[in-house]
C-alpha cells in the first residue's frame, strides 16, 4: 500500500520550549557514561572480580567516546580502592646481574631511597675520621709495632745462625741473600775460588743448610705479615661496624615490616664492612664550595661510582596517590609497557647497573588498571605476546628485545620480575574482538569479559535530560559558552539524525562533541554569551560547505546534463535509483538512472555490474534474488525463457549493497511490460524473493541527495522518493526538505511490495491472478507474463526449444527442472 508521508512525519522535531533549562549551565553534572549502561555493568563486574582471567575487552565502533568513558569510569573505581606498592631495585651484592625488586607501601620507596643516601653519605664522612683517630692510630701501632718485632726477633735468629756458620745475611734490590764471611770480611767470586777446594765444599754444605733455615725465616715472616694484616682487618672490621651496624640496626627497625628491605640492609653492611677501604678515601669537597669548574664530571663521576651499588633505584613512586593507579599507555611499544635497561657510555666504552632499570606502563599500573588500545598493541612487535605472558604468569620481567633477537653483543642486567596484579582493558572495535576470540586462544582465557559500546540510545524524556546533563559538563570542561534551549534542541536532532533513527540519539559523542566546539566558535564571533540554535545551524553548514565541494560537483554535472537524471516525464526500463557517498565526516545521496534491457533469451538476469568486476557481492546477490523473485512468479508453469542487461548508467566505480534491488525489479518489470516510469520519483528498497520490500540504511542522505537535484532542476510537485514502509521511523530530514513536503512541492512516498512501487510508477495496477490462474492483461503483470510467453514462443519457432533452454543452465533450467 503507497503512503503519502505528511510533513510532520518528515522529522521529529523538538520543542525548545520544553527543555527543563534555560541554558546547559542549570543542570547539574552528569555521573558516569551517558547511555551505556550495558558496557558499564560489563566495566563494573569484569573490574570488580579478583580473578586474573577477568581482564575487559571494551568494543565498539571508533568516535563514541569509548577511550574517554572507559578513562572516565575506570578513574572513578579507582578512587575507592587502596594505593598501589612503590617499586625499587637494589643491587644483589650476591649476583649483581640480577638485581632485586623490592615492594614497599605507597611513599615508603622515596623515603627508603634518602634513607640510603643518607646512610652512604654520613658514612663516607665518618669512616676517614674514625680512621685518623687516635684510638685507632694507637691500636694500629701496636699491631705494626707486634709485626716489626716478631720479624725483627727472626732474622735476629736468622743472622745469628749465618755468622756461627760463617755467612753474613744482606738485603738487596732483588731480595735477602747469603754471603761467605772471612776474617770478618765478605768474600767475593775471586777469593772464593782461592780456597781450598775441602773449604770451599765445607762452605758450600753449610751454604745449603743456611738457605733452608732462610727459607724457613722468610715462611715466617710471611705468616707474621699475613696474621697482621688480619689482625688489622679485624681493626678497621671493628671500626667500621662500630659506625655501621647502629645505623643499620636503626634502618631495620624502621623497615621491620619489610624484611626484604631488612635483608638487604644486612647485605649492605657487610658490603660495606667488606670493602671498608673505599669509605676510608674520604668525600670530596661538596660541590657548593668547589670552584666553578674544578671538578670535571667525568671526575665526580668516577668519585661517585663506587658507592652507586648502595643506591636505591625507585621505578615506581605512588607518593600521594588518592586511590588505585590508572595509566593509559597510548603508545604501548615494548619498552613504554615492560620497562627498559638504559646504558651510558664513557670514553667509547658502553656499561649498565640497576640504577638504569626504568619502568612501564605496567610497573606503573601494578595494583591498579591498566587501559590500552588494542590495535596499537597488535601492531607493536613483541607486545601482545609480551603482555599475555605477564598476565598469564602474573609478574614483569623486563628483557631486551634486541638481546633476544642476537642484535645486543654487550653483557645486560637481568632484573628480578616483580609480582603482577593489574586489570587490563583493552579498547579497539568489535571486529578485532571476534577476530582474536577465533584466532588466539590465550584471549577467551584471559579477557573474559566484553564490555559493548552502543552507537544509540533511547529518545525518552530520561535519555535528554541525560544528554543534555553531557552537553552542560562538556562545556563545563571545555570552559565554552553553555547551549541555550535552541541549541540543545538543533543538538538532539543533530543526535537523532547521526543515529538514523529518529526514536533513537546517537551516542558517538566524539561528532556531538565536535559540533559544539564549532558552534562555539561561531557564537565567539556573534559576541553571543550563549550557543544558540543559529550557531548550530551555520555550523552544520559550515561543515556541509567545506567538504562538500565533490557533492557540488556531482550536482553541477547533472544539472548541465554531463550525468543523464530525468527528473520529470517518464520512460520504459528506466528508474532513478538512490545511493549514498562517504567521503570523510560527510555523507550525502546521489541519484543514479537504472536501465534495464531485455529479450529472448536463455541467459536469465545479467548483472552488467557483476560481469565488468564493479558489483560488490551484496549486490549481486540482490540481483539474484530478483531473479528468484521472477521465477517464483512467473515461471511455475513453463520455463523462464529470457536474456535481461542491468546496469547503473555512468558508473565508473565500485556498486555494493542492494538497497537498489527494488528499483532495478521495476525497471526491470517495466521493460517487460512496456509500461512506463515516472522519472521524477526516484526510488530506495531492497527486497526478497516473496516481492517485500525491506529498509536500506542512509535514507536521509538518499532522500535528501534527490531533492537537491529536483531543486537544480526545478520542482515542480510531482517529484519524490519512494521509499521501504519500515524506514519512517528512521526519517531526519533537512528542514528545508520538510518545508518543500509541507508545501507539496516534494513528496515522500512509502511502499510494502513490489506491487505497491510498480503500481505508484507507472499508474497501472500491478495485477492478481485470477481463478484461471492469470494475470488481468491490461496489469503490469499480465503484460510481463504475456511478454515473457512470447519470448518463449520465439525461442521455439527459432529452434530454442525448451529442453536446450533448461539445459543451459540459466533461470530457464530452473524452471523446466520445476516443471
């Protein structure tokens, strides 16, 4: 049944008057996620369980706020959860690749760190002072003066033996030696060999003897010098623990509630009483009293260097934090996300300790949330893999990619992994969801929960009063002028209109958003204290205008006749169908003539799109279920005997989708029939086999893109765009469209069936089939059928029986097969 849509019924329009405000800046702020609240009870649950496994997929399409709303709600859970742990590293005095992480409470690693500092600091002011003390110069005396002593006491004895046997004990450059004494005097090679050869054996006997007791002396003394040395160990041992250990014992108390820090404290002080001798080399002057310039930093570098193993490397510094941490890692590279090992270079040579452990974004998050988005994830290399890992295993481990993959030679850190408790959210759209579910089978394991980002929400009086709270704290945020009741009407309808249905409101907040910062902008420049309806409007123009200059060119060919439209008289096998172009932020309608060619034939309905590679697969299959449609009606009894060309006229690009399956079935039946069309209706449907006519999407830019044309041209109030009964709901049309229906200079026109469309075109009756079985012969369809059994009667006479018409395979196989 066709349907004269009236004006009203064109847009659903809003009353200002019964908004409850007089501008935004009157209601109060919006709390949570305006129209989501399926996503926000996926949010909460999957935010809320303990289980690791329940990380949160948030899904939806790109410009309706889904980053800023998951921001927004994880931020405000946040607030209601305890502080994460700081994060440090310390040097492992026992394998120093491998350095230890130790966790503290919230603002206890920066106070750990100065305590260290300090610690170090007093005591490389201390230990030297200890060290030139008198007390220690005293003991160290008497442990030097005990060593002079016992080895002067040995080679005492050591002499006295040389001189009973005749030798006199000598020291020299290259070490203690034994010479012949005669007559008091040392002899040299010369009288030596003057004795008599049983003195000079006697001499040599006793020689020998005198090296082993030499020898014996020499183990001694070294004995002597190793026991002082221990002894003196032992001193400065006792000295430095006597510094050390009261700070250490104080530190421990401090940190009792940690012992990993209270165990690394005791490895500290041994460290340091092991290598006393680093501290007893003093501090330099500080460097407020050195001269400007007098100390290099490679100097003060080298003087600070030994002491770095005693730092405290703070990677993660929650001082302050209100809540849980929420870190948003909009660049997630391996190293933003798992932490890095810096590495500093001097004089050519490349070195790294633990100091240079840097964190990511997960250290940062650890205890918290963390938000990422996913397709930035899948593309870095090594991170999905990286990041599954960790929340499998449920701890960091900080690696080098470059080490992994052979391309580092120098030696690294291999830092201790730090336990991992974090909820991840991933933000990407609805097809990389399903496409990880079906390829990884680690993501159902661990994202569990999908959190749905509706693009529409409801158009009831709760749902504005909602959008219009949004509207008011968006422009609390932005420190913009608030919208009055005429802006916020034009707003709703710009609402409605991006949604496609005039029951619903779009919640693509970021076009919404976007649309009042230039409303704003054109405000500015009234001098107007508020966004009115004016500034709304001329921003929507304003937008149309700038990226509207390939529309306008489209247009222009068609009005100086480049693109053939008709758009008044009529024709046979020829219809104006209507599609729609994107290009960017914009969308708009562009009327394209159908044409239809038949005879007889065995080749059924050829799409020519299909044949020349431009149908899109949607299409054809909206042209093959035309063809259904033509056998199901009117090839029951005999075969469809018939050869028909469909094409879209002056189309040089892709055709996909069969929102013109309708009109190319009128054309087509047309053809047929020579009955002929209205050119100045143009028409939008897609259809199924049964001959019902289905919604098609875009029907306000398809509408819209018509009438522009018709205005081109002249309206002269016959022309109009029929369209699928179950698309009146979804109809936002520009006001200037609505004013020209009022007026009766345009129409828009609804149909259920083919028959209702091809009744309205051509002014016929579409036709019923009698008791007899047939069509009336004057109907649209009874000439099809008339049309279609001359065709048939041709290919006979020609020698085209049916049986060669079924076998080729075409819809005439069909039908003989039915037959």
């Amino acid at each position: 049944m066709i349907r004269l849509l009236p004006a009203a019924e064109l847009r659903r329009a809003v009353d200002p008057e019964s908004l409850p405000m007089e501008t935004t800046a009157d209601l109060p702020e919006l709390e949570g996620i305006i129209g989501q609240e399926r996503a926000v009870s996926a949010l909460r649950f999957g935010l809320g369980i303990a289980d690791g496994g329940f990380n949160v997929y948030a899904s939806g399409p790109p410009g309706i706020g889904r980053m800023t709303a998951v921001q927004s709600f994880v931020r405000e859970l946040a607030k209601s959860r305890l502080p994460a742990a700081d994060c440090c590293y310390v040097h492992h005095f026992q394998d120093p690749e491998r350095p230890k992480a130790i966790r503290l409470a919230a603002g206890q690693g920066r106070r750990f760190q100065r305590d260290m500092q300090g610690l170090i600091d007093h005591l490389r002011q201390e230990i030297p002072k200890a060290f030139e003390s008198e007390d220690y110069a005293t003991k160290r005396d008497a442990v030097v003066g005990s060593l002079a002593e016992r080895r002067a006491a040995v080679f005492e004895s050591l002499r006295a033996k040389a001189e009973a046997a005749g030798f006199s004990i000598e020291s020299t450059p290259v070490g203690i030696v034994i010479v012949p004494v005669k007559d008091g005097k040392p002899l040299d090679e010369e009288a030596f060999q003057a004795l008599p050869p049983e003195a000079r054996e006697a001499m040599k006997r006793r020689r020998e003897a005198l090296e082993e007791e030499l020898k014996a002396a020499m183990r001694e003394v070294r004995s002597i010098s190793r026991d002082a040395q221990e002894r003196l160990r032992e001193l400065n041992q006792r000295v430095a623990l006597y510094l050390v250990g009261g700070l250490i014992d104080d530190l421990s108390e401090k940190y009792r509630g940690t012992p990993e820090v209270v165990e690394h404290l005791r490895a500290v002080q041994a460290d340091i009483v092991e290598r006393i001798d680093t501290f007893r080399a003093g501090a330099a002057a500080p460097e407020e009293d050195a001269p400007s310039g007098s100390l290099p930093l490679l100097l003060r570098r080298q003087r600070d260097l030994p002491y770095r193993r005693y730092e405290v490397n703070v990677i993660v510094d929650q001082t302050g934090q209100a809540g849980a941490p929420v870190v948003v890692e909009t660049n997630p590279t391996h190293a933003n996300l798992f932490g890095r090992i810096e590495r500093e270079s001097e004089l050519g040579a490349v070195f790294t300790d633990f100091t240079m452990i840097r964190a990511g974004s997960l250290h940062r998050a650890n205890g918290g949330f963390l938000v990422l988005p996913v397709l930035d994830v899948l593309r870095e290399p090594f991170v999905w893999e990286g990041l599954k890992r960790a929340l499998k295993a449920r701890q960091i481990q900080i690696e080098e990619i470059a080490e992994r993959l052979g391309f580092l030679a120098t030696k690294s850190l291999r830092p201790q992994p730090v336990p991992l408790d974090v909820k991840v959210v991933l933000v990407g759209q609805p097809h990389l969801y399903h496409l990880l579910v079906a390829l990884d089978e680690d993501f159902p394991e661990l994202f569990k929960v999908a959190a749905d980002f509706d693009t529409r929400m409801a158009r009831g009086e709760p749902e504005v009063k909602e959008f219009l709270r949004f509207l008011g704290g968006f422009c609390r945020r932005e420190k913009i002028c608030h919208i009055d009741r005429g802006g916020a009407a034009k707003l709703i309808e710009y609402a409605a209109r991006l949604a496609g249905d005039a029951e619903r409101l779009s919640t693509r907040l970021g076009p919404i958003s976007d649309l009042v910062r230039e409303a704003h902008y054109w405000a500015r420049e009234d001098r107007s204290l508020s966004i009115g309806a004016a500034h709304v409007t001329r921003a929507l123009d304003e937008r149309v205008y700038r990226s509207g200059l390939l529309r306008e060119r489209i247009r222009e060919m068609i009005e100086r006749g480049f693109i053939l439209i008709d758009v008044d008289g009529e024709s046979v096998g020829q219809v104006n169908g209507l599609s729609v172009l994107s290009l960017g932020d914009i969308s708009f309608g562009k009327p394209s003539r159908i044409t239809a060619a038949v005879s007889a034939g065995r080749d059924g309905v050829v799409d020519i799109e299909r044949e020349a590679k431009l149908g899109g697969p949607i299409h054809s299959k909206g042209v093959l279920i035309l063809g259904g449609y033509l056998l199901q009606r009117f090839a029951q009894d005999r075969p469809l005997t018939l050869a028909a060309r469909l094409v879209f006229e002056q189309s040089y690009e892709g055709v996909e989708g069969d929102s013109a399956s309708g009109a190319e079935c009128f054309t087509l039946l047309s053809a047929l029939s020579g009955a002929p069309i209205r050119q100045g209706v143009a028409v939008t449907g897609s259809m199924n086999q049964r001959g019902e006519i289905q919604a098609i999407g875009g029907v306000n830019e398809k509408i819209e893109g018509y009438f522009d044309v018709c205005v081109a041209r002249g309206l002269t109030g016959r022309q109009g765009v029929l369209i699928p009964r179950s698309n009146t709901p979804h109809l936002m049309l520009r006001e200037d469209v609505v004013r020209a229906a009022a007026d009766g200079r345009f129409h828009v026109w609804t149909m259920e069936t083919v028959d209702d469309g091809i009744e309205h075109l051509t002014g016929l009756p579409a036709g019923s089939r009698g008791p007899d079985g047939a069509y009336p012969p004057e109907s649209v369809n009874g000439r099809v059928e008339a049309t279609l059994r001359r065709f048939a009667e041709s290919m006979r006479a020609m020698g085209g029986g049916e049986g060669r018409a079924a076998a080729s395979g075409g819809p005439a196989a069909e039908g003989e097969a039915a037959r």
